[in-house]
C-alpha cells in the first residue's frame, strides 16, 4: 500500500514588530537635513508647518524632534526654535522605527483609557488598607515636591496601589507594565522640556481629586479625575516649546 506522505506547512512568518511613526518621520526630516534641504545653524520651520507638510500630529512630529535632538541633529532652543546642529560624534542612536520603543504619546493614550476603567472599578472595591497605601503615597509626593525622583516614585506607586486595590492581578500586571515602558532616552528628554514643578504641582492637585473620588466611592468620578489628569499631562506634553 503506498503511503502518501502530506507536506509540512511552511511555518509562518513571524510578523514585524509595529511600525513606530515618530522614528521613521525622523528619518524623513534628518534625509532632509543630509541631502543639505535644511543647513546646519539653520531654524527649521515651524511645528504646525512641519506637520502640515508630512501630514502628522503635532503629537508624532513632537516625538520625531526630540529624537533628532537625542541624534544630535537638531537643537530645540526654549523660546526660540529648533535649529539644525553641525554633525558630531558620540550622540545617542536610536533603533530603526520596527526596533523602536512605543513613544510617549501613544503610551500617555493607553494610560488614559485603561487607567480611568481602573480608578472606576477600584472606587467601588477598595477597602479602607488600600485607601491607606494610596494616601501614603499621595502624602509622600507632596512632600517630595521638590525631589523630582522622589516625587515620580511616589506617583507610580500612588497608580500602582489604585490597581492594585481592584484586586485584579491582571489589571495590576497592565499599569506595571505601562509604567515599566516609560523609560529611556525619549522619555528622559521630553520630561526634560517638559516635566517641571509646576507639572508636579497640578499633578499633586488631580491625584487629590482622584484620591477623594475613591474615597467617596463614586466610580464615575475617580473615573473622570483619571481621565482628567492623564490628558492634562498630555497637554502639557504637546504644547509649544518653552
């Protein structure tokens, strides 16, 4: 009897990691610089012009700038602009745009959405030694105002114990993992720009709120506190530059 023998499938191939916008529109503008369209010393034109020109967010194109600043491409100038920079050595490399890390915005987005849900189930399954944890943590950023690493400790561990107060562990494994993935050198430089006291202040004043909706038990509010908060730090994120 002859045996037929039925071919292997081919394994399939392993699909790319996404795409990361920010980077390859930073290839974009820095091909331009190269091919001598923008010359060193030279202010580039402004964020709304860029973004019109390759049809971005002033968000995306946000990211590209400070990735071209980390490359030592451009310079971004408080105040004044973002000017083209003579090539150096030893400037930071990032990865090619299927390599790259998520960007801040993307990442800020996701927060958004997911932890709003969380701080909406924790304020009806908290109990009083979760309040306590989120308090200590709340107490311990304002008195670390001034200690900007001190401060942003306290602010992931406020996040973390709300998500841990919904007594999901899948839930808690999510914001760790969110919190774990900002980090590196864009998060470094846009916080640079970005991240300053009076961000903390604002920021002391909504985990207040969020903190109070979860004391009062009122979903719907911690829910909008979260929510409120993670865009306003978006926002400041995405405004001009200073």
């Amino acid at each position: 009897m002859n045996l037929h023998v039925i071919p292997k499938l081919a394994e399939p191939a392993s699909k790319p990691a996404a795409d990361r916008a920010y980077v390859r529109l930073a290839a974009q503008i820095q091909a331009l610089v190269a091919q001598g369209e923008f010359t060193a010393g030279q202010r580039l034109p402004a964020e709304r012009a860029l973004a019109e020109r390759f049809d971005v967010s002033r968000t995306s194109l946000r990211e590209a700038i400070i990735a071209l600043e980390l490359q030592g491409v451009v310079e971004v100038r408080g105040g004044s602009g973002i000017y083209v920079c003579e090539s150096k050595p030893g400037v930071i490399r990032l990865p090619p745009a299927q390599e790259a890390g998520t960007g801040p915005f993307e990442l800020l987005r996701a927060r958004c959405l997911i932890e709003s849900e969380i701080a909406a189930l924790a304020a009806v399954t908290r109990k009083d030694a979760d309040l306590d944890r989120i308090f200590e943590a709340l107490t311990t950023m304002r008195e670390q105002m001034m200690d900007k690493a001190a401060n942003e400790e306290a602010d992931r561990r406020f996040h973390l114990d709300i998500a841990q107060s919904t007594g999901n562990s899948v839930l808690l494994a999510t914001v760790v993992s969110l919190w774990d993935q900002a980090r590196g050198p864009i998060w470094e430089k846009i916080e640079q720009h970005f991240h300053t006291q009076e961000l903390r202040q604002a920021s002391q004043e909504d985990h207040q709120r969020i903190f109070s909706a979860l004391v009062a038990g009122d979903a719907d509010a911690a829910k909008q506190a979260m929510r409120g908060h993670l865009e306003r730090v978006i926002g400041e994120f995405a405004q001009g530059w200073r």
